[in-house]
C-alpha cells in the first residue's frame, strides 16, 4: 500500500476528508432544520472540531467505549453510527438511535459501543469511570474514552472521577475538547487553573498531552500512542486537543462575546479545507474529492429526507424502555 503524507495513506486521508465533511454537511443541515422548526430544543453544533472526532474514532477498537458530551453528532457520525438514525433522533422520530426519546443531546447505539451523549456538564465522567471499571473487573481487552469540555473542568464530577480512576488504574482517556468556551464565556475568566488544564490531570497522578485538535492525522496519532499506554495496564490518560468550535455554544447563541478577528483567525485553520488543500498538493484528482463531495451531499439529502418522512413515535412509548427487561412491571 502506497505511503502519502506522514505515513498516512491515500485511502486513509480521502476517508479522513470524507467523514470530516460529513459531519460539517449533517451539522449545517441540522442548523437549517432547527431554523424550520424540524428540530426542536437545544442543538450544539460541532463545526470546527471535526478532526478530534475523526481522528480519534479512527484510532480507537471497535469494543472500546464512548461517552460524551451534548455536543455529540460528530463522534456520533465518526463512529459509524448513520446518519438517517442520528439526523430522526434530532427530528424526534421513531427511526431515530434512541426511538425519538433522546434527541440531540442523546445519541446512543450499544451496538457500536456508543454509550450516549449527556446533557449535565461532567455528568458523563462517572459513566465512563464505571464502564472502565467494569472491563478491568471482567478482564476485557478495551477502554472507555470520556469526551467533555472545559467547562466541566469547574465540575465536582470531573475531580472525583480523576481520583478514583487514577486510584484504581482504570482505563480510561479522559478526552478535553479545548474549545476555549464554555458557553458564553473564555477559559481565562472561568477556570482559575489558567489555559495549562494539564496540571489539573498531575496533581491526581495522571499523565497528560496536548494535541492540536484541528489536525486530523496528529490527533489519530496521540489517541493511538496513548491508547497503547492505557492498555498495557498504565491507568488513564488526560489528552487536551486545542480546538475552536466556529459557532456559538447552541443555536440560541449569537456569540457576540468573541470578536470578528479572533473567529477569523481560528477558521484560517478549519480542518476540512485544510486536508482538501494537502489532498490536491499531493495530486489526488479534483475530480476524486468532487465525487467524495457529492456523496456526502446525497447521503445528507437522503437523511433529512428519511428523519422528515419517519412517523413520530407512537404516545404509548412513554411507557417503554423505562425499566431494565429484567424487572418485571405494570403500567396503569
């Protein structure tokens, strides 16, 4: 097989491009949807931060867990979990990963170890902790990767989980999605700890790296060296990936806390184009990424158009999947 660009394939960097942009179009789509009334509640848009999501799914086994954050499409979509599914959770559809109960806020498919994305800030590091423990108990060969932002870095949940996880050696990555906001104000006036975050992962004992999350092929790096360091049995690991989410925090938020010149300087490192660019100098066709390009818009297109046709779920769903199969009930 033909080595490209740092070691990394042709076919791996046109996958690389193709899952990045799908998530740009599904995000994109979804903004319009919410503006037409198709999606209803809070919609967290992951656009700019697609390479952490690619990159990182890329380098990670099948049988390793995922939680995250309400920011979820992308690792939803980089996962394999597919679009039609995702984009009628967002409608409210029975079609959808969680039948229409979960929303954006709540993709989840066990089938591709995909254990939800969570609305309470930090409230998915316990999850992930539990489901590490859970492995190491049963000896099996896999880890739990925990994505959140930093505004969870203010949470309690956040340093419980760090000490008992180094404590216990789990094996777990705790994943920072560094965006440099958490909701409507900058890291600087919210985080006492500073921009270096990575003293917060050393003072419990757990070693920690910085990656640039607007490079694909340097987080599929990283994620997979610190991956092989969690499973040799080292405990967990902190990654903090540098990133910049180019919308506001959800759809209600203008952002006008940022200024023009500081957007504009972080899109001028938007990691779609960018690899499209490294692509075409490393003379793959136009006419290949074009082909890529319009199979994305297609299957959005075929999304948006299965979520819209789906039928809503029915009113008797309330009273489903509230309980474990195990435990028998009765419903008046």
């Amino acid at each position: 097989m033909t080595q490209t660009r740092a070691g990394f394939t042709k076919a791996q960097l046109l996958e690389f491009y193709r899952q990045m942009l799908l998530i740009r179009r599904f995000e994109e789509r979804a903004a319009e949807m919410y503006t037409r009334g198709k999606v209803r509640g809070f919609l967290h848009l992951y656009i700019g931060e697609e390479a952490i999501a690619v990159g990182t799914m890329a380098a990670l086994d099948p049988a390793d867990y995922i939680v995250t954050h309400y920011r979820d499409h992308g690792h939803a979509l980089a996962r394999g979990i597919p679009s039609k599914s995702i984009m009628a959770e967002l409608f409210g559809k029975v079609t959808g990963t969680s039948r229409g109960k979960g929303g954006s806020m709540h993709i989840y498919d066990v089938s591709k170890n995909f254990m939800g994305g969570y609305a309470i800030v930090g409230g998915q590091m316990p999850i992930a902790a539990g489901l590490a423990l859970s492995a190491r108990y049963k000896n099996e060969n896999r880890i739990a990767v925990v994505f959140f932002g930093d505004g969870a870095l203010n949470e309690g949940e956040f340093h419980e989980t760090l000490n008992l996880a180094s404590l216990w050696k789990l094996p777990v990555l705790f994943y920072l999605e560094n965006n440099l906001y958490g909701m409507g104000d900058t890291i600087d006036n919210t985080y006492a700890g500073g921009r270096d975050v990575s003293r917060a992962a050393t003072h419990y004992r757990i070693p920690a790296r910085q990656v640039d999350g607007m490079n694909v092929q340097e987080v599929y790096g990283a994620v997979r060296d610190v991956t092989a360091s969690i499973r040799k049995g080292n405990g967990p690991f902190f990654l903090e990936a540098l990133t910049y989410r180019f919308r506001g925090h959800s759809m209600a938020d203008p952002a006008n806390y940022r200024s023009k010149e500081e957007l504009a300087s972080w899109m001028k490192r938007d990691p779609v184009p960018t690899l499209r660019i490294q692509l075409l100098d490393m003379a793959v066709p136009k006419a290949e990424l074009e082909a890529i390009e319009q199979g994305v818009e297609q299957e959005i297109n075929e999304a948006v158009d299965f979520a819209d046709k789906s039928a809503d779920p029915d009113p008797s769903d309330l009273y489903r999947d509230i309980e474990a199969d195990s435990v028998s009930a009765t419903h008046s």
